[in-house]
C-alpha cells in the first residue's frame, strides 16, 4: 500500500519479496501497488504490505488510509497475512502520542487493528534490532523515536536479543497473520524464513520454499545475517 509514500527505509520492497517468492514456487500472483484515492479491492488479497514514511507526512497518511480501514480490518479478521513496518504498523495501532515522556502530546489516533499505542522514547533507537520470534532469530534495523506500548492481554511480535523494540523487552504486535514491527532491512529479505511463513499461511502446501532461486538468495541472506551477528557477538539461532 502506497509504496511511493511508504518506503523511506525500503519497506515497501517486502511486498517484492512476497511476489517473487511465490512466483518461484510456481504459483501466480501479482503485485498490485495501491495509491491514494484507489477504490478498495473487492478481491480478497493473497498479503498486505505498508511500509514506512516520516513523521511530517503523518496526518495525511493517516487520513489516506482511513479509506481503507474497513477492509483492512476484516481482511486482518480473516486471516490474510499484513506486515506493516515502522510509522505503518504505528497508523495501523490505537494511536501515536506525540511530545516526549515527561510532557505527552497529541494523540494521533490511529486504525485502531493492532492493540496498543505508539509512545516517545527517550532517546531515538537507531541501530541493529534482533528479535526471536516463533519463526526464529531475525535481524534488521530500527529507525525511530517512538516504542511501543502493547496490552498486557495481548501478544507482541517478538523478544528482543539487541536493540530497543518496544522499550519493553519486547519487538512489535501480531495479531494473527498480522505482524506490526519496527524492522527495517527490508525485513523479508533479510529473513526469507518470515516471508515463507507469510506465504505459507495464505497458499498451504502450495508454497514452496525451496526453489533453485530461494535457496541461491537464502544463502545469501544467510550469511548476511551471520555476519551482523557474528559482528555482535550474538549465537546465529
């Protein structure tokens, strides 16, 4: 959604990912980049990608997807996996609070799918994030001045090994197939073992993993990994 709006760290490039994945595991499908002003698709979409934009463009963003929070919030009730990334996982919460810890702002209320509000840190989290989550160890970066406040009824996405997340120990919010994380990298490309999950719970055993194709870039983001954790000093798994 919106990707010329919405890929300030690359984030937009997941949906890539997602497309060039299933399509090397023989299925068809294709990548459908919605605008502003779009009309909403009647068809039930196989994924959702938003990704991430700057502050300053915000309140517009906000409104723009307004039009189509009716059908993301029953596409996310049926099942269809979503993964929305930085300030777009931020619009999809209950809102975003604005100013600073000891002196709050504006509330920016958001689509209110993912439970929670985004909160000021104290100082921005600029730098690698490695979080465990029931898929494995996954490496990115993180870009932002604001955690994340989850319920204490309510699942995050991960545990943070490294890095700031949430500000809680905790990375992100997943409801179902929804996943909201401030995971930059682009993330699916970094941990090809999230994008076959995604894929997975949309197509079943009609995804395959393990094309000629995957295999050659899944080493590829492997090592990439092994590197940044090797560099951290962190165990692979």
């Amino acid at each position: 959604m919106f990707p010329e709006r919405l890929d300030v760290n690359g984030d937009a490039q997941n949906a890539l990912v997602l497309a060039r994945r299933a399509r090397w595991a023989g299925l068809e499908v294709d990548l459908v980049p919605v605008a502003p002003g779009d009309r909403v698709p009647h068809e039930r979409p196989a994924a959702v990608v938003i990704g991430s934009s700057v502050d300053s463009e915000l309140v517009a963003l906000r409104a723009d997807l307004t039009e189509f929070a009716a059908a993301l919030t029953e596409w996310v009730a049926t099942g269809v996996p979503l993964l929305a990334v930085g300030t777009g996982f931020e619009l999809l919460s209950h809102g975003i609070q604005f100013g600073t810890q000891d002196e709050p702002g504006e509330l920016l209320e958001g689509l209110g799918i993912f439970p929670g509000r985004a909160r000021s840190l104290a100082a921005r989290a600029t730098d690698d994030l490695v979080v465990d989550v029931r898929e494995g160890r996954l490496v990115g970066f993180e870009n932002h001045a604001r955690g994340f406040l989850v319920p204490a009824d309510a699942p995050a996405f991960g545990t943070v090994v490294r890095g700031t997340g949430n500000d809680t120990r905790s990375e992100g919010s997943r409801l179902g197939a929804a996943i909201g994380t401030h995971l930059h990298g682009p993330v699916l490309a970094k941990n090809p073992v999230l994008a076959d999950a995604m894929l997975t719970a949309t197509f079943g055993e009609a995804y395959r993993a393990d094309s000629p194709e995957a295999r050659v870039v899944d080493g590829y983001a492997a090592r990439a990994r092994a590197s940044i954790l090797s560099r951290l000093e962190l165990p692979h798994s």
